[in-house]
C-alpha cells in the first residue's frame, strides 16, 4: 500500500500510481511479474543512453527493487491517443505539430541504437509546460540493437497502433515518418526495411 497514492492505472503487468513524493507529485509504477528489469545491466545501458542522447523521458528518482516499484516524474499534460480524441487533436495543424515530433523523437532514439519495443499512442506523452513536446515513456520492453530490422519493426508496431486505434491518421503517420527520415543517421534504409516488413505483416494476416 502506497501512502496518499491514487490509482491511475490497473495493467495486466504493472499498476501505476500518482502520489506525493519529496514535495511534488510523482508516478509510481508497481510491477506484479519478478522484480524490475531495470538494475540488469542491458536497462542500466538503455537507461544511460536515453539520458546522454538528451531524450525527453521521465526522470526516475528511485527504484524499490523489494517491492518492485519504481518512482519517476509525473509528466503533465496527457498521451497522443488522448490527445487524438479532443477536438484540437483532430485538426491538421495539431497533428502535423505533434508528428513532426513524435518523428524526431524516434529518429533521436534509433540514432543511438535504442529499440523501444512497444510503441503505442499511450506510450507517447505530451508535456503540458513545453506546449506538447512529445515525451517517451514505458521502457519496460526495451533493448539495445543496431539492427535496421528491429528499428523498422519498431516503427511498423506503432504504425499497427494507430490504424487500430485511430481512424484518418494515415497523413499523420507520413508525417511521422517524414519527420523520422530527416532526423536519423539510417533512417532511410529504415524506412525502406519498414516496407519490407510491412509486406511480411500483409502476407501473415492473408495467411489468417
Ligand atoms: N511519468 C508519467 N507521467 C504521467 N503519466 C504517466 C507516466 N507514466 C505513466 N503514465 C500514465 O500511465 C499510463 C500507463 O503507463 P505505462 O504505459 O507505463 O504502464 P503499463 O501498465 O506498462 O501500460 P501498457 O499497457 O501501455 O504497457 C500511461 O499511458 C500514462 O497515461
């Protein structure tokens, strides 16, 4: 039981909390499965990386291995998939803002060899104080690779994420893409295994 912690979330994996902590608010995310990946030294990597490479990701301030909770910084302001539902998400000018940073971003983290391994609309914050700038958050399934593949699979995941989840989107995850090409080191030989991989997914989905 977390003093003063309000439920936030209740995943199949984890529950995340907001609550108080050193006099301000933070999250706290409580995993059920074994304790947190984080200490491995494949986390303490990624994690090292991520903080060098200036990506924007919510600070940890601790991690409770015996309890398995970890605390980080609560960012305010909501997630592309609820930003996508407000009136202002659904016009042209937003989402192409909001694109050209959720591309810059990914560019960002691909550049240093970061695979995230889920990416969805929910994994993707927008900072309140900063007007929107996208933060990446849930690095839970994350690893280290320079594999053009995994990075291209990496974008393929969220691109499934949005046409599941949000219609008329397709101009907005061009801009994404467009955004993401111009800002990585290989990002056009990513791109272009993204087409490959996407052609693997149709086949498997005719296949049934
Ligand atoms: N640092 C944070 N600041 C603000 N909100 C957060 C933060 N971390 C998580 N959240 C909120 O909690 C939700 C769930 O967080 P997270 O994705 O880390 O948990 P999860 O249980 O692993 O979820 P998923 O089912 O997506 O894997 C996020 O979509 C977001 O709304």
């Amino acid at each position: 039981m977390i003093h003063n912690a309000q439920l936030i979330k209740q995943g199949a994996e984890a529950k995340v909390y907001l609550a108080p902590f050193c006099q301000r608010q933070a999250i706290i995310k409580e995993r059920f499965t074994k304790a947190y990946r984080h200490p491995t030294l494949d986390k303490k990597l990624t994690s090292r990386r991520v903080v060098q490479a200036r990506i924007d990701t919510p600070t940890v301030y601790m991690v409770d291995t015996e309890n398995y909770l970890i605390y980080m910084e609560y960012i305010e302001g909501c997630s592309v998939r609820e930003f996508l539902v407000t009136p202002e998400g659904q016009t042209e000018t937003a989402q192409t803002k909001v694109a050209q940073e959720i591309g810059r971003a990914l560019g960002l983290m691909h550049n240093i060899d970061v695979v995230h391994g889920d990416l969805t609309t929910s994994n993707l914050l927008m900072r309140k104080e900063t007007d929107g700038s996208v933060v990446l958050i849930d690095f839970g399934l994350s690893y280290v690779s320079q594999l053009v593949e995994d990075k291209a699979v990496d974008l393929y995941v969220l691109e499934r994420a949005f046409s599941s989840t949000h219609p008329n989107t397709e101009v907005m995850f061009e801009q994404i893409l467009k955004a993401y090409g111009e800002s990585g080191k290989a990002s056009k030989l990513i791109l272009k295994k993204l087409e490959d991989v996407r052609m693997r997914g149709r086949k498997r989905s005719m296949l049934g």
